[in-house]
C-alpha cells in the first residue's frame, strides 16, 4: 500500500461541525429540547483560520424527522428561537429590512431548497413600495431567487449586487442545500451562520463569496445538507462495519438479542468500534487505514473513473417539501416584530 497524501483531498462538506476535529478550545454550547438539539459554536479569527473557514457564530440543529406531524412542530418551534437568537446576537433591529435570497436550482430537486423556501415567504417591500401603509407586526421583506450560473450565464454574486444596490436592505438571508460528509446528517441538519456563505463549496465547485465582507452588509446564512459524494458513501460503510462487529461482540452472550434477526439489530447508538489490530482483522490493509486515510483512497479510486457520484435519499421529493416548509414557516414568524 503506498503512502497517501491527504492534503490533496478536501472534505466534501459545508458543515462546521465536520470541521472541529481539527482545533481545539473553541467556544461551545448546546440546549436540548426532547430529541432536538442546537449546539452553537464561537469561533475566533485564529481558529477559524486552521480549518478554513470564518470567524463567527455556527448554530447546527439536529433532528431526526422531519415528516413527523409532532417532529415538525417541534423543530418549527426550536428553528424559530435559534434564528431570533442569530438575529439578536448580530444587532439586528426591528427597522432593519431584509432581502431573503434562495440559492440553488428549481430544477435539481437537492438543491432546489432555496427557491422552494422563497416560494412561501411573506414579501412586504411591495406594500411600501406602492405608499400602503404596512402592519406594524412585519419589517420590510423582499426576495429573490437568482438561478444558478449554469442557466443564467450571471455570478450569483453579481445579480444579488444588482439587487442590493437597487433595494438597499439591511442585511440579508441566503437559503442553501449543502453537502455532508456523513450520511447521519444528510436532512437531519439545519446549519445557522453569521459568517454568508460560498455557493457551490461543498461541492468543490466554489462561487464568489456571499458575507459582509463582500457585500457590506450583514449575512445570515442557511443551510440544510442534502447530499453525500460516494465517498462518503463507502467510507461509513466501512465504519458501520466495524460498529456492527463492535456491537455483536460486546452482546454475544446477549440471549434476549438472539431472538432478533440480525437485519433487525439497531446499533445506531452503539459509539464503540474494533481496535487497529481486530479492524485489520476483518478488512486487512484497508483496517489498517486511518478513517481519513480511508476516505482518501476510495476518493482516489473513484475520481478518476468519474465514479464518486453525488447522492440523496430516494424520498428527497417528499423530504425537501417538508424542509423548504419548516424554513420558510420559521423565516416568516421569526422576522415578525415584538
């Protein structure tokens, strides 16, 4: 087995918290609400620096279904104080006005996220616009859906520019589908962000920058993950394997389990995995390996048949409905006014 280099593969993700293995002392905290979690993440210019990415606050939620009548209600409510917390924390007021920007392509349903969560806000910049008075319960709302280069022949950047300069908002929102590097994630996760964002990144496919830094005005970033590249794909395969060997060693005297089928086995939360010697035990060299180093040999066998595919769940139709749903409800009541 030759030596990999692992600095010549980049983590297909989006995600901050795919991310943190990497530094160290960072501020963390985390509220719990039943089976529904927010853990915000502080991060200052020098570590952020490390793992390239940029100083500033990191919101993730996680949950486990959204199709769930009771699940949504929940994360609706849980969704709706994180963005009031983000809002907060920035000094948003209520004067401010806000252009809400949804990324992606209508088209490819994954990343049609962004357009579906505009669909269903509530634009008010209109009511002004034409001298109508405005209830006193909403801010200046406006948004725009600016397609993707590929359809448009325009940088997103350089349409939302336009329209900045046009309407002149106070800050912004932009609404995007991302990409993990763990399937457990993939429409379980909803990643909150003052810091804009890169249209494309975790797709290494890297547009112009969406932040305050580039536009002048401050930027709220959402983002849910929606695909996973094959690589990751096989890699936690691997590292199911490993589990499921794990989890049937530590129960073999397990008589109750017996009785379950091994299909049937639900070792989810088992977090314990084989040692370097049992994991070369039943994958041999590749046991031997690094779950990076993994990872960097199957993206090195895969890339170059054109093999490491981008995938999303086969009920993505039905999932990103519900997703574009809980953002757009969460957007309209958190940017009512006290």
């Amino acid at each position: 087995m030759h030596e990999i280099d692992l600095s010549k593969y980049r983590i297909r993700t989006d995600l901050i918290v795919e991310h943190l293995s990497n530094i160290k002392d960072y501020k963390r905290y985390e509220e719990v609400y039943d089976d529904i979690k927010i853990e915000t993440i502080e991060l200052d210019k020098d570590r952020a620096k490390i793992i390239d990415k940029k100083e500033g606050i990191y919101k993730t939620i996680y949950f486990d279904d959204v199709t769930d009548e009771n699940n949504f209600a929940k994360l609706l409510d849980v969704t709706i104080k994180a963005i009031k917390d983000l809002l907060n924390s920035i000094n948003i007021k209520d004067s401010d006005s806000v252009l809400i920007i949804g990324l992606g392509n209508r088209k490819a349903t994954p990343d049609a996220l962004g357009p579906l969560t505009i669909d269903s806000i509530k634009i008010t910049r209109q009511i002004v616009e034409l001298g109508l008075p405005l209830d006193k319960k909403y801010r200046v709302i406006s948004s725009i859906i600016p397609g993707v280069m590929g359809t448009t022949g325009i940088e997103t950047k350089e349409i939302i520019e336009g329209v900045i300069d046009k309407v002149k908002p106070s800050f912004l929102i932009v609404i995007d589908a991302l990409a993990a590097s763990s399937l457990e994630r993939i429409n379980k996760t909803i990643q909150l962000t003052d810091t804009g964002i890169h249209p494309g990144s975790g797709l290494l496919n890297n547009r112009f920058e969406i932040s305050k830094e580039t536009l002048g005005l401050p930027v709220i970033a959402i983002g849910i993950p929606t695909v996973v590249d094959a690589t990751t794909i096989v890699s936690n395969t691997i590292n199911y394997i490993f589990r499921h060997f794990s989890y049937e060693k530590e129960n073999i005297d397990n008589k109750k389990l017996k009785l379950v089928p091994t299909i049937n086995r639900n070792y989810k939360d088992h977090d314990k995995t084989l040692n370097k010697e049992e994991r070369k035990e039943v994958m041999g060299l590749i046991g031997d390996l690094s779950d990076d180093e993994i990872k960097a040999l199957i993206t090195e066998v895969l890339t170059p048949l054109g093999y490491n595919l981008l995938v999303t769940p086969k009920e993505i139709d039905f999932v990103i409905t519900k997703l574009s749903e809980l953002l757009s409800k969460a957007l309209n009541k958190s940017l009512e006014l006290n």
